[in-house]
C-alpha cells in the first residue's frame, strides 16, 4: 500500500531479513491450541450471544445462547501483546 509505514517490528521477518528477531504468536507465552484451533489467551475470552431454536414445546421460538472463545490467531502472524515464554 501506497504510504503505509510500519514500525520494524510489525513487519514480516522475510521482509526484514532477520527471522531471529520475529515475535509471532507461535512464540509468546499467551498463546494456546484448543479443538485444534491456535487462540490468544492475553485477555479473557470473549462473549458472543447466538440466537438457538428451541426444543419442544417451544418449536419455532429462539432463545439467547452466550458462548465465551478466546480469538483465534495465526502462529505465524506478528504478535501485538508478545511476551516470551520463561523457562
């Protein structure tokens, strides 16, 4: 993109040359796999209300649902909250 800076360490290591320096979110300490998927666990996890169809005798009517998920992440993206794993 046309005018688009971005500070070093938010660009990709192929592009910096260095691949050492990446802070993706394979390498910080927040991050974890659930059902497969790769999440961010950073921050509590968020609540998303779903509208479901209810069973009998309520056939037709829907009722709210809340499902908390921490967000899912690429492992190979730039983590913006990185903190590294201590060992």
């Amino acid at each position: 993109m046309s005018g688009l800076i971005l500070p070093t360490n938010l660009v990709a290591p192929a592009a910096r040359g260095s691949v050492a320096s990446a802070r993706t979110c394979r390498q910080c300490r927040h991050h974890a796999v659930e059902a497969g998927d790769v999440v961010c666990r950073r921050f509590p996890p968020q609540v998303t209300v779903v509208l479901v169809p209810q069973a009998a005798p309520r056939v037709g009517q829907l009722a709210p649902q809340p499902f908390a998920t921490f967000p899912p992440v690429v492992p190979e993206h730039v983590c913006g909250e990185f903190a590294e794993i201590v060992r």
